[in-house]
C-alpha cells in the first residue's frame, strides 16, 4: 500500500469508532413478576462532535440510559463502547479509572467541592486520575466559560450559573470522549440557562466534544443536533436539529399517548 508522504506505517489512519455506542443495552431492576424493565434494548452510536438531548416523559429510562452509558451503572445485558473500547465488561477499578479520565460529567446540582478553589475544583478531574495538573489549561478552560478571573474563588462566591460553568470547565479537562450532563440547567433560571447551553454549544463546535444532555426542557434540547425520545425504556422517536416547539410537540404525544409509541423502537 502507498504511503503517504511524512506518514509511516505507525501512524496507519485507525478507524473512527462513534464516541459512545450502546448494543442492545437491558437495565432491569428486581427479578420475575415484580422486575421493572428501565431499558428495554437501546442501540445507539453518537459520533464524536456531536451534541445529543435525550429526552422522555418521567419514568421513560433517561436517568438509567445515562448512568449505564456512563459506566455508572451495569447493564443487564448489551455492550456499552467508549470510544470503541467495550466497558460493560471492566473491572471496578478498570472503570473507576476510565470514567475519570475519559468520561466528563454535568449535573444539576453543580457538584463543586465549596472547600477547593474553582482553580483546583477544575484541575479535581487530573487529580483523581493521577495525572499532572494542568493549571495553564484549567485557566484556559476557566476564560473560555468567561471566569478568567475567578480561578482563586471558592464555589460560595459564585452565582449558580457561575458554578455551572465552572462544573463544565471540570468536565473538558481531562478532553474526555463523552461529557454526559443531566438537566444541567435544571437549577437555573431561563437567561443563565442559555449561556451554559451556548457553552456547551461551544465546547461541540469549537472544542470537538462530544455532549449527551438529559433535559426535560425544549429550549435546552434546542441547542444539540439531535434529540432522541426515550419512552419505557425504548428510544421511540427522534428528532434532528430540533426546534422548540416541534420537541414541544413530541413530548406532548409521548405524555399524552405513550402506548402509540410502544414497539416502536428506532
Ligand atoms: P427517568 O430518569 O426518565 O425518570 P429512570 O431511569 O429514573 O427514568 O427510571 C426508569 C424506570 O426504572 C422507572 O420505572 C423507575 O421507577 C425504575 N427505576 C429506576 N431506578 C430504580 C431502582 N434503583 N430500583 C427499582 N426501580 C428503578
Ligand atoms: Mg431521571
């Protein structure tokens, strides 16, 4: 085979492997008659660069959906891929050090540790991992969120979109393959909402992540490319470059008549 100049046969171009993918992936809880069936065989492969809302009615799987994707939780059956490397079946520990290197996450409730400083709140992700902190580019994460200056501050100190945006600057740290977020504006009122999803936005076309977004607001789901719509633990329905009110309009249906939905899996 020709090689290209400058390139050598070391630097063979790999196959891209989607970010995450999920292979019939099962989650129930309890056993027999009383089992509760949380995912019911999602097959799913988001490409890296991509910006993904899960959404669904309460109850629907989202919770469960991104806990198993995140290797927080095991599924019962079905292969969970991280960046083409097969999770489900690691060790404890094998996880433990692959989520905290190449697994960023979002949460409502901002998660900062209020004893650190937002500076080593940021560089927390490269200290759990055992690898060096990076305080230039924590700083540069920090700007990029707009708190350049707020590095030697305690979380206290911070409003809560403040501490949002220091929680998404934590999650890009480590350059993870994922950065899952659940109902990251959950907490926040409308206007700060949207600057952290514009962040988000951001860190996809600017930064190359890959976000995966559970929300139950249209807005929110708005700003990804694409929405997917989890109903009984089974993905029913999605939508690309959704608008507000077109999600609006899905989850009407979904709440109103989830049976028309069953079976339907994409
Ligand atoms: P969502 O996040 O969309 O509200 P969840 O993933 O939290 O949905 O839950 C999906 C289903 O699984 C629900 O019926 C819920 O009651 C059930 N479930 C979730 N976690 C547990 C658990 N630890 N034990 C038993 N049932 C659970
Ligand atoms: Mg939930």
């Amino acid at each position: 085979m020709a090689l290209r100049p400058g390139r050598t046969r070391t630097e063979r171009p790999q196959p891209v492997y989607p970010a995450i993918e999920l292979r019939s992936v099962r989650r129930s809880y309890g056993r027999g008659e009383a089992a509760v069936h949380a995912l019911r065989g999602v097959d799913l492969a988001l490409p890296r660069g991509s910006f993904t809302a899960v959404m669904g009615p309460s109850g629907s799987g989202k919770s469960t959906f991104l806990q198993c994707a995140a290797g927080l939780d095991r599924p019962s059956s079905g292969e969970v891929l991280l960046g083409g490397v097969e999770i489900t079946g690691l060790d404890e520990n094998r996880l433990t050090e692959l989520r905290r290197s190449r697994i960023g996450f979002v949460f409502q409730s901002f998660n900062l540790l209020p004893s650190l400083t937002v500076r080593q709140n940021v560089l927390l992700p490269q200290r759990l991992a055992g690898v060096s902190q990076d305080r230039r580019r924590a700083d540069e994460l920090l700007a990029r969120v707009g708190l350049g200056e707020h590095g030697g501050r305690r979380p206290g100190q911070l409003s809560g979109g403040q501490q949002q945006r220091v929680a998404i600057a934590r999650a890009l740290i480590t350059e993870p393959e994922v950065v899952f977020a659940d109902e990251p504006t959950g907490a926040l009122d409308t206007r700060t909402a949207q600057e952290v999803l514009g962040l988000l936005r951001q860190a996809v076309d600017s930064m190359g992540a890959t976000v995966v977004m559970v929300t139950h607001d249209p807005v929110a789901a708005s700003f990804a490319d694409r929405a997917l719509f989890l109903a009984d633990g089974a993905i029913v329905d999605e939508l690309w470059s959704p608008q507000p009110e077109a999600v609006a309009g899905r989850m009407l249906a979904l709440t109103a008549a989830p049976g028309r939905y069953a079976g339907a899996a994409a």
